[in-house]
C-alpha cells in the first residue's frame, strides 16, 4: 500500500515557488513578500484595478486549496497554467466576493478539484478602497 499524500504549502518561497510580474511595484512591499511566511510583510495595489502577479513553481505541482491572507480586496479570481512558459491560463475559481472584515484582514480559502500547475495567475478585480494588500497566499498540495 503506498503512503498517504502530504498536503503541504507548495508556494513557500523556502521550496523555490516565485512570485513575479506583479502590475503594482513598490520597493517597500515587493510581491515576493507574499511567500515569505512573514505575517507582517505584504504587496500592495496601487489605486486602479484590476491587479496582478503570478507565482511561478520549480516544477509541477498538484495543488486542491489556495489560502489567501488580504486587506480592502473585494473581488478576486485565480487562474493557472500548465504549460513550460506562463502563455496561456485557465480559471482555477472566481470572482470569488470577499467580505469586509471588522478587524482588517480577510481569511478565504477555496478547495478545488486537484489541478497540475506551473503557473498560478492571483488576479484582484476590485477593491474596498483604492488600495489593496496581500499578505500572504498559499497553494495546499504536493510536488
């Protein structure tokens, strides 16, 4: 009988995972620091929507849940790619609505079928206020 597979977080920056191309740049809050593992250290929006950055894995991974850590997000979707180079995405889920949280911070996860994935697509479509923040953003699944 063979082993039960592990879920873990495969979008850790410590196992190679990238996040990269983001729309919004700034050198205080870079989007790598939505894979750091540091609660404290984010990516923010500038004032327009929509936004986005892609998380870019070493290799395939299979993944069924994204976990994501936000403040002042409203809409989002996420979509991947399977291919070699990040040419062409499919929807994973959304626009997913999320609410306003009384103390800031919005928890979501979303659990799926379990798809093969190079390439995950984080796309914020609009916003409480003309910024948004992601903390953090972790995909639950196996290398």
């Amino acid at each position: 009988a063979g082993f039960p597979i592990v879920m873990s977080n495969v979008a850790a920056a410590s196992l190679g995972a990238k996040a990269i191309g983001a729309t919004a740049s700034d050198s205080r809050f870079p989007v790598s620091n939505v894979l750091d593992g540091e609660a404290k250290s984010c990516w923010i929006t500038t004032g327009l929507f929509p936004q986005e950055f892609l998380i870019a894995f070493p290799d395939t991974v299979s993944i069924a849940r994204i976990r994501t850590q936000t403040r002042n997000v409203k809409s989002m979707a996420i979509e991947y790619c399977d291919q070699r180079e990040p040419t062409s995405f499919d929807k994973l889920y959304g626009p997913v609505e999320i609410e306003e949280s009384s103390t800031g911070l919005q928890m979501e996860t979303q659990q799926f079928k379990e798809i093969k994935c190079r390439y995950l697509k984080v796309k914020i479509l609009s916003g409480y206020s003309d910024f948004a923040v992601v903390y953090s953003i972790e995909a639950e699944g196996a290398m």
